[in-house]
C-alpha cells in the first residue's frame, strides 16, 4: 500500500498588507529563510519560507474577512499520487484538481469537517526543469 510521507507545509492567512510583518516576524524574529514563489503562482499575494532542511514550509496567503478560510488547507506528500487518487476514488471520496505547479503533481480533497487537504508527490524543485513521471 502507498504510504503517507510527510506534512509538506502548512498554508496560513495574513491580512492585506501584512507582507513586511509576515518577512519581519517568521523572517527576523524567527529566522526562517525566505523562499521563492513557483512562477504560476506568482500573481498570488503569498510568501513562503522554509522550515527546517527536509523541505517543509510554511506558506502565508493575503486574505481579509473572518470564518473558514478556503485558502487555507494542511498538504500532505505521499510517494505515489496516482494511488492515492484511485485510493479516494474508491472510497467515494471527491477529489478537486487545481492549477498545477512543476514537479509537485497534486490535487484536493476535504475531511469530513470541510478542512481542505492537498496531496502531492514532490518529484523534484518547482524551479528545476519538469520530470516526467506516469503516476500522474
């Protein structure tokens, strides 16, 4: 059976504005490194840093209002997204596909609360050339 990896990050909200409090606090304060945004996702107004050297982060989303959030989800890796979309399938579980980001196949699906998890399989950097891979 295909097996859970890691958390691969955790995506947080920030207010309108809240960038250079975001960069100051988990960058100054915290020392977290910045890291940069793949270029499809770059008209978003997020920020990223790393957490550790295993290649965990923490993503920051600027998004105003109160209640739930859509934006805001766990992401879980695994080692083979093609048998975890079946897996979910097979159970009956939706599976919502999104804008895809280089080497980082993936896909959403929700809890039985409504929380939003993304699963992807990390192929390889979103900044290096795409792998090719047939468990898409």
């Amino acid at each position: 059976m295909s097996k859970i990896v890691r958390l691969q990050h955790a995506s947080i909200p920030m207010p309108s504005g809240g960038n250079d409090r975001a960069r100051e606090f988990y960058g100054s304060r915290l020392g977290l490194k910045e890291k940069s945004v793949p270029a499809s996702l770059d008209q978003a107004k997020i920020i990223w840093f790393e957490l550790g050297s295993d290649g965990d982060e923490l993503h920051l989303f600027t998004e105003d209002g109160e209640g739930p959030s859509p934006g805001q989800h766990v992401c879980i890796q695994v080692d083979d997204i093609g048998a975890w979309r079946e897996l979910l399938s097979g159970k009956s579980i939706a599976i919502e596909e999104t804008e895809a980001i280089v080497n980082r196949p993936r896909f959403f699906t929700q809890d039985p609360f409504g929380n939003r998890l993304e699963i992807t399989q990390v192929l390889g950097d979103y900044n290096d050339p795409p792998v090719h891979s047939t468990v898409l």
